[in-house]
C-alpha cells in the first residue's frame, strides 16, 4: 500500500511539473491513444485533459491523417520529426497552428509511443495571412503601374552634407539606374531603409510595389511561405497564397536584417536570385519573377560570414552593389541641419512651437557618441518636445534624466580628454564644406561682415546651417 501510495504522489508531481511548462506537451502510444496531455495544451487546443485523456488523437484532431500528425509520423517511422509547423482542427472546430517538436519514446529497445512539444503560433499565422493576402498593403498593380508603391522618402528628402555620408548617397543614386541586387550595410538607426525607399522611388521600378521585410520578425518556420508562397493542400490549412516575391512582382523587395534569415532559406532565396524563379511550398512548377532585392544588414557582412550568420555565395549575390551607410558619429556635421528637420517634424505631432535649440544642447549633441544614430536623434528630439511648455527653445532642461547623464557623462570624458575630443568636435569640418581649419575664423567674420551681422545670410553664403554657424561662433568667440 505504501508503495502504491508512493507511486501516486510522483505521478502528481509529475503531472503538476508538466502542466507548469510552457510548451504543449502530447504523449500517445503505439496505438494513437493519449497517455499524457498538460494544461498547456489543454489551452492551446481549447479541449479539457478529460476529452482528451485515453481518447484515439485521430478522434479528437480528426483532420489529422497518419502523413499529416507528426505524432502518428514518430510512431510509424520510429524517428524524431524536426522543428515542423502544423494546421490543424478539433473536434470542436477550432484552427490550431503549431510549431512542434516529436520524438518516439522507447523502452529497453521497443517502441511505446511518442512525445510532443508543441509552440503556439495560430495567432501569428492568422496576422500573417491577412498582411500577405491584404494587397492595398503593399500596393499591388492591378493594371500595369500602381499610383502608391508604399515608399515615404525620396533622395531630395535625405539629409547630409558630410563627405562619407554625400558619397554613399551618390552611390545609391548611380545604383538606381540599374536592376542589379544591392546590400546596404550600417548600424541600427543610419537610415537603412530609407535609402532603400529612395532607390526604388528613382529607379525604372518607381511604379510599382515597394514591399519591405523585416526577416527577424518572422518565425524560421513561416518565413519559405512568406518568401515564396504556398499552394492549397501542402500542408494541413494551406490555401493558394502568393509570397511576397509575387506580391513585388515588377518592383523591389527590401529584406531587412537578411543575416537573422535561416540558412536554409538563405539557401533557397540564392537560388530564386541566380534563377529569377520561386517555387510555391507544394507547388509542383516554378513561376517567373521580375523583382529587384536590396537587402540590409546591420553588421559588417564579412564578420557576419565568418561567424555563419550570412552564406558567403549568398552575400557575394548581393553585394552586386553594396553602400555603407556611415553612423551619425562620423558625420556629426549634419547634426544642426539634422536637428532642424526633426524640430520641425516633432513639433506638428508633438503640438509644440520650439524653433531652435540652445548653444548648450548643440554643444552637448555634437560631443555625444549616438549609439542609435540618427533615428535615436530624432526619439531625443521628440521626448524633450513633450517636456516643453511655452518655451520657443529647446534646452538641456528638457532633456530625459537618463539621457541628461549620458550626455554629461559623455561631455566629461571629452573634457578630460582633449585629444579625443578635438576628434569628435573640430576634425569633423575638414572637408566637405565650404569651410576648411585653416581659414575658418577669416571667413566666417568676411561672412557676417558682407551680410552686415545677418546669421541666417552668412550661414547661406558660407554653406552650412544657422545653428551650425551659431556653434562656430561660440566656439571662436566671435560677437554677434
């Protein structure tokens, strides 16, 4: 008695672990019927453990078939079945999609059953089915040309005078007269995608569909259907869907971070490259695309060779064309200009009248070392707005407190460090403007003296932004 007892307490504990799992957890044995079924998967499955519990699963999932249960595959194989996604229904009606892991479980050699590890993902197949299949999203033609492609910007809307930055921008524009692949490389937040969007929006390709994805947002397991498409009856729920190389057909596709893609896919997406074809999953013919890729990554694409982020053959196709696109700390000279812009943009959403920002907070930019670059510039910018209440200036006051110390902090190194900080904040005017070290103070005083102590004008002649020329001012104490 004691030991039954014994036996019946382990198996509570044990029942009591698997229910605090996060995973659905579905165990059957040679037969197909249920030996242990957790809560999670109770709730995944909208069925209690009862309905569930020593019930055939073709009788309570009866969409499924011995091809189609990655269950009834472990058993009849005798060999574990791989990351797979799986539609489904209950004998209640419900659609269920999971991503699932199943092994056949063995005792002294024989065979008893097999194990489930199931991941939800019903919900992320539903949102996106609606995004593929929802074409006003990414403009679709539906004769000939579309009057929206989905862009934002354009090359006369970028901002940047620096030399590194002027270069790659020319770049991209010699690259838009073409149809070969492009990979843009550059940290988080230098604008990626809007050169992207620029390239498209001057390229043969301008009217029709400009279709951006981000490939770490996607599951491994949707990604192929979302790339290329599926055909009804592949698997469990499928339906005749187009990927979006079809949905681009005749314009450009953008893909994102195209290092966190899966390798095999990474695979799969060189050979649609070298054959401009796509094969829909469960199609039996390849289709015909004419689409342009720019790709994008956010490092250096040989590091990310050689770490086996990126297939070397695929980074070779395309990089056809590649176009660094430089952080905001090595062109901090496009940061007055870049403040204006943002000023003007963040005042209609903010609901604010801030026309410039102080000498103060000017300095305090150009010292800083923007790790998110122009885009952590611009959410800044933003969120001292929303702090301002009268004022016409925006000031260090208004500033987040965390990012206050940053940049104090930041400040401070520099101050100890004269060296390094000549670097940051005069070597950046060296070239590319109408200024040069030599004789910038002579000038800038000729300058004011021409415009009779006009910023706006003596900026305007000297090639640079006002607020720029307000920070030369201060630096070489010329009066105003």
């Amino acid at each position: 008695m004691k030991e039954r007892s014994r036996l019946e307490q382990m198996m509570k504990c044990y029942e009591a672990v698997l229910d605090l799992l996060d995973e659905g957890i579905h165990v059957i044995d040679t037969s197909g019927k249920t030996l242990l079924y957790n809560k999670k998967m109770s709730e995944l499955e909208g069925l209690t453990i009862e309905e569930v519990l020593h019930k055939d699963i073709r009788e309570v999932l009866p969409s499924l078939t011995a091809e189609t249960s990655t269950l009834l595959k472990a058993i009849q194989t005798g060999r574990p079945v791989g990351e797979q996604r799986q539609t489904y229904f209950t004998v209640k009606g419900k659609e269920i999609t999971t991503v699932n892991r199943t092994y056949p479980i063995y005792l002294e050699n024989e065979l008893i059953g097999a194990l489930e590890l199931a991941q939800d993902i019903s919900e992320v197949k539903r949102l996106t089915d609606q995004m593929i299949q929802n074409s006003k999203a990414y403009g679709l033609p539906s004769r000939g040309k579309s009057d929206s492609n989905n862009t934002r910007f354009t090359f006369d809307m970028i901002i940047g005078r620096s030399p590194a930055f002027q270069e790659a921008i020319e770049y991209a524009k010699r690259a838009a007269r073409s149809h070969s692949t492009i990979l843009i490389y550059g940290e988080t937040g230098t604008g990626k995608e809007m050169v992207a969007q620029s390239i498209h929006n001057a390229s043969a390709r301008a009217g029709f569909p400009f279709i951006a994805q981000n490939c770490s947002a996607i599951p491994e397991s949707l990604m192929e259907g979302i790339l290329f498409g599926t055909k009804k009856g592949s698997f469990t729920g499928a339906i005749d869907r187009p990927g979006i190389f079809e949905q681009a057909r005749g314009g450009t596709l953008l893909l994102d971070e195209i290092h966190t893609m899966n390798v095999a896919v990474q695979a799969k997406l060189l050979r649609v490259l070298q054959e401009g074809q796509i094969q829909r999953i469960g199609a039996t013919q390849a289709t015909d695309v004419d689409v342009r890729v720019i790709a994008t990554i956010n490092i250096d694409p040989i590091q990310a060779v050689k770490k086996g982020l990126l297939r070397e053959d695929l980074y070779y196709r395309l990089g056809v064309v590649c176009i660094h696109i430089p952080p905001l700390r090595e062109r901090k000279e496009d940061i007055p200009e870049l403040v204006q812009a943002f000023l003007h943009t963040c005042n209609k959403r903010v609901g604010t009248d801030v026309r410039e920002i102080s000498d103060e907070l000017l300095d305090a930019f150009m010292r800083y070392s923007w790790p998110g670059n122009v885009r952590q510039l611009e959410h800044v910018i933003e969120g001292a707005l929303n702090m301002v209440q009268r004022e016409r200036q925006l000031k260090m006051e208004h500033l987040a407190p965390y990012f206050r110390v940053q940049l104090e902090k930041e400040i401070k190194k520099n101050d100890e460090n004269p060296s390094e900080n000549e670097k940051v904040v005069e070597d950046m005017f060296d070239s590319g403007s109408l200024l040069s070290r030599e004789n910038e103070r002579e000038r800038i005083v000729e300058a004011l003296q021409s415009t009779h102590g006009n910023i706006s004008g003596a900026a305007r002649l000297l090639g640079i932004s006002r607020q720029l020329l307000q920070y030369k001012l201060k630096k070489y104490g010329i009066p105003r």
